[in-house]
C-alpha cells in the first residue's frame, strides 16, 4: 500500500471524490436540504384568535357593569294611582333595560371585534415578514372590528326587542340578530388579517373564511347555551349569566380566526411578495 493512498472513510473531514465520464475527478458537494419549518397560519390565527376571546370575556364583563339603568318616568308620574303606577313603571323599566342592552351589546362586542381586528391584523403582518404591516394590520383590524361590531350590536339589538316571541321563534330570533353581529366581527377580522398578510388572493379568502367561521360559532354557541343550560337566562343578545356570556366571546372569536386561519392556506414568502398590492 502506498503511504499517499488515502481511505475517505478513515477521516470524516476528507470530501469523496468522484469520477465523471471523462476521467477527471471532481469533488462532490452537498446539497443542503432546506424545509420550511414556518408555524402553520390556522395555529397562529387560532391563538390569536382564542386571546382575543378570553381577553373580550374579562373586559366586557366591566364594560357591561360599567353600564347603569337609566329609568325615565313620564311627568305626572307621582301622582298616579297605585296600579296606574305599577303598569307605568313596568313599561318605563322594560324600555330601560332594552336601551342598557342595545348598550352593553355595543360595548361587549365592540371590544370582541376590536380585540380580535388586532390579532388577526397582527398575525398577518408576522407572517408577511413585514414590521410595517404588523402595525397596519393590527390598526385596520382595530377599526374595523370595533365599528362593525358596535355598530351592528346598535342596529340588530333593537330590531330582536322588536321582533322577538317567546311562544314561536324565539331562538330564532336570537340566532339571526348573534349571526348578523358575529359574522360582521368575523369578516372584519377576516379582512384584517388578508390585508396584513399583503397578498392580494388572500384578502377575499380570509374575509370569507372569517365570516364563516363566526357564523359557525354562532351555531355552536346557541346550541350549546340551549343544551348545557337550559335553566338559565340565555336568550338575550347579551347572556344574563357570566359562563354562556364567556363561550358567546370564546367561541366566535376561535371559530372565526380558524377558519379565517384554513382558508387562507400558508402563502410562502415568494408569493407573499408576487401578490402584494402595488
């Protein structure tokens, strides 16, 4: 054996050398495997999604208290008879309590579309690799979720006192005046998050995703309220109980950012830039 053999196998940090078909060696290099390891989009928004509930939960919880009841007599009130008073004072508390729950509507689901706008703006600005649209994302997300869900809790809320019968739809009723504020909030979401991620094929896909998953969890919450509790005061647009209360705001707010999160896919960085808005 000569002393300048060599045994490629005997010193790890020998490259191999390989013989073309002309003869000439040439040395071999490798080629690095690459795998985009990048968390899934529908588990990011999802977090953000269930964050945002929880966090809508404890703050429309002191927003709602923070509403009073205002009762406003008419004049002459004082001198009314007994009953004449009683019947007064029932139809003067009733308008009371509709008006501090058009009120509290507005203030719990105003912050439940705030709160998920920033989240759903947020994550897609993260995932775009862009500072600047995390910043944009979560502003647009912020007004749009917080106008929307004020907004239409303002117009819906009043149309369900309206238009409610205990004897015949009432859960109807009270499903269709939960879908037209939740699947406002979830659109508004949707919206943000397609705008943040600046790739424009995303942007109708995310609004839809996130309007469909809110009217799932629509579904979900009235029938969980009716099934899990029964016994309790569930249908107003507001829950009279803290737990259904909790799961209206939890459960919109996931469904909403996951299916918003499905819909959207995981667009790459390459595409990302391909389909930005000029």
């Amino acid at each position: 054996m000569h002393a300048d053999d060599t045994d490629p196998k005997g010193d790890p940090g020998l490259e191999s050398s390989v013989v073309d078909e002309t003869g000439l060696s040439s040395r071999a290099h490798s080629v690095p495997i690459t795998r985009d390891r990048r968390i899934p989009l529908w588990l990011l928004t999802t977090a953000a999604g269930l964050v945002a509930g929880l966090a809508a939960a404890v703050g429309g919880e002191a927003a709602g208290g923070a509403i009073p009841l205002l009762v406003n007599y008419p004049p002459g009130y004082e001198e009314m008879g007994g009953y004449q008073k009683l019947a007064v004072r029932s139809t003067a508390v009733g308008n009371a309590e509709k008006i501090a729950e058009k009120k509290k509507a507005a203030a719990a689901y105003g912050l439940l579309g705030l709160l998920l706008g920033v989240g759903l703006g947020a994550v897609g600005g993260l995932s775009s690799g862009s500072g600047r649209m995390v910043l944009l994302g979560a502003v647009v997300g912020a007004l749009a979720g917080g106008i929307v869900g004020a907004v239409i809790s303002f117009a819906a809320v009043p149309l369900f006192f309206r238009y409610q019968d205990p004897e015949f739809g009432g859960m109807l009723y009270l499903f269709l005046t939960h879908a037209a504020i939740f699947v406002g909030i979830g659109a508004a979401g949707g919206l943000a998050l397609g705008y943040a991620l600046d790739h424009r094929p995303s942007l109708g896909r995310a609004l839809f995703g996130g309007a469909l998953g809110a009217l799932a969890g629509t579904f979900l919450l009235e029938v969980v309220n009716s099934m899990a509790f029964p016994l309790m005061r569930t249908y107003e647009p507001v829950p009279s109980e803290r737990l259904p209360r909790f799961l209206a705001h939890l459960l919109v707010a996931v469904c909403a950012a996951l299916v918003a999160g499905l819909a959207v896919g995981t667009p790459s960085r390459m595409e990302t830039r391909k389909g930005a808005r000029p």
